[in-house]
C-alpha cells in the first residue's frame, strides 16, 4: 500500500479538553431572563429574546476573564454583594451598546449655526455655552460638537464654551478620555476642522489620531447612570445631546429619563434626540423644533 504523507494525513481535531469551557458553554433561557432583569435594574437597557446570541457572545468573554466555567456561576458571582461590587461595571460596561461616529446625524450639528449659538449665549448668562453629551460613548460626538461650538466660538470671541461628557460605562469613558481614533474614524469630519484641531501621530506607521488638548481641556468627564434618581448637575445646561440611548429604554424609563434631564436645561434651550429615539414629548415641558431637536419651554 501507498504511504500517505504526513502532510496529506486529515487534521487531528484537538480534543475537547484543549477547547476552553468559556467557548463551548450555552446561556439557558431561564439565566438570560435572570440576566435580562439585571441587565434592566442596573442600567435601564430592555433586551428582548433575540438579543439572546448577543448577550451570549458578549458575556462569553467575562466568563474567559474571570475563569468562571459557565453563565449560572457568574450569575450567582453577580448576585452576592462582593462579586457585584467586583464584577458590576465589568458586566455594564459589556452589555450596553456603544455604536458612534464622528458628525453623526450632521443635520443637529448643522442646526448648531452662529446665530443659533449666539441665541443660546444670549439666553443663557451671556458668557459662557454650556452643552452635555449625556450618554456620550466613546467621545466622538463630544468632540464634534467641541470643533463646531469651538470654530464659532473663536470667531466672535465674545463667548466662551464647555461641554459636560458622561456615560454609564467607565470603560468607554477612558477611552473618551484618551480622544485617540484611526484616520478611518475621523473621514467625516470636514477636511478644515481636521486641519485645525486634530493632530496626526509622529509615527508615520501609526494611523492614530488624537484630538488637540485645546478641545480636550474644555471638555469635563465623569459617570453618571441616567436611571439614578439621586445624580446631580451643577449648573443649567443650554444645549443637551441625548442620542440614541432611549431607544434601549421602556417607555417609561425614557418618559422619566427626560423629564430629569428638562430640569437640568435653561428654558430656551436645546434638548436634541437621535433620529430613532422617541419620548412622549406632550407631557414634557418641550417644543419639537425639527428632526428631534426640542426646545426647552418654561415650566
Ligand atoms: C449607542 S451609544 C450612543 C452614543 C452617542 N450618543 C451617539 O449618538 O453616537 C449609547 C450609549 O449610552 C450609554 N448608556 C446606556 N445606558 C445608559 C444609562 N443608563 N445611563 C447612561 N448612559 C447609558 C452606553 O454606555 C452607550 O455609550
């Protein structure tokens, strides 16, 4: 008989103990309830049942990160306060949704001209725009408003600007904070803008892009869970950038989640939604301006 050469033989599957447990485990329907409910009281994110494979792939890597050998221990880690108080932020900031993009939704931004800014400046304390990206994800609408409030700004130099940056997830908002993406993140933004207040990396293998400490220095971070009922604002906002957050909450968790943030928004102010995010806006204290751009009204 012909010999077969070694490099012809079939691969030998590798046997199953070399898999790892993390990889081969499934998520019962009764624990991804459980987690669903979780997922809920700690963020407000309403998951239905086909985000059930999502879920799954997602906390699969908390399971390879904290060696646990299936999703009812991590449940039960989840469940005691000091596996909570270990595990918690892991686990939101593993299920919320962070999608962004530089200049997304431009028409908002558009809406954001120089006379619609001096009219804020105006109708705020004549000296200082304050705006807030309440669910700000990893920073690229933060900084596309900075350029666009900044490019105004600037010119007239008879007000000045700062822009409140929060989210849920502590892991993105480091990532916020760093204000570094690729060139392929930054094509949206108009070739100007990037000349002005983006700076390029020395390394001419890098495509990392760092937004300039200029806009970075006027920008402040911090976490803040829109479902608490206890956070606190200091000051009264003129322009509010909640985008595509409510769309993960029951109606009314959005209807409470906006009526909190009214009270943190000067009467004339901006209250600005994602395209797909809705509210039932008629029991609030708002004006739909155009394409989910509100107008703050008194109370
Ligand atoms: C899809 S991103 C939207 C980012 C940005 N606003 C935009 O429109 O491009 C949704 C963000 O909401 C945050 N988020 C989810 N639940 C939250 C909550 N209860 N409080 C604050 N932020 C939350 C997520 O961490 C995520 O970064």
């Amino acid at each position: 008989m012909a010999q077969v050469s070694a490099a012809l033989k079939p691969p030998v599957s590798a046997p199953s103990d070399a898999i790892p447990q993390w990889t081969r485990v499934e998520l019962s329907d009764q624990t991804f309830d459980v987690l669903v409910r979780l997922v809920y009281t700690s963020c407000g994110v309403s998951l239905s049942r086909i985000k059930k494979t999502m879920l799954e792939t997602r906390l699969r890597r908390r399971l390879q990160v904290t060696g646990l050998p299936d999703f009812e221990s991590y449940l039960r880690l989840l469940q005691t306060p000091a596996g909570a108080a270990q595990e918690m932020q892991s686990f939101v900031d593993t299920v919320v949704t962070n999608e962004t993009s530089f200049f997304r939704e431009r028409a908002h931004f558009d809406h954001l001209n120089e006379a619609e800014l001096k009219r804020l400046v105006q109708n705020g304390d004549g000296r200082t725009l304050r705006a807030w990206s309440a669910a700000c994800s990893s920073g690229q609408e933060v900084y596309t408003l900075a350029m666009v409030l900044d490019a105004v700004a600037s010119q007239s130099r008879q007000w000045d600007w700062q822009i409140l940056a929060t989210d849920i997830s502590v892991k993105i908002l480091t990532a916020a904070r760093e204000a570094i993406y690729r060139t392929e993140d930054v094509a949206p933004v108009p070739a100007a803008l990037q000349e002005r207040y983006l700076l390029r990396s020395r390394d001419p293998d890098s495509d990392a892009v760092r937004v300039s400490p200029e806009l970075r220095g006027r920008v402040t971070f911090g976490q803040i869970n829109l479902m608490h009922a206890e956070y606190r604002v200091k000051t009264k906002m003129d322009i509010i950038f909640l985008r595509n957050v409510l769309i993960y909450f029951e109606p009314q968790v959005q209807h409470d989640v906006v009526a909190k943030l009214c009270r943190h928004l000067r009467p004339g102010g901006l209250l600005i939604l994602g395209h797909s995010d809705t509210t039932r806006s008629g029991k609030l204290p708002l004006r739909l301006i155009r394409g989910n751009i509100y107008e703050r009204l008194e109370d």
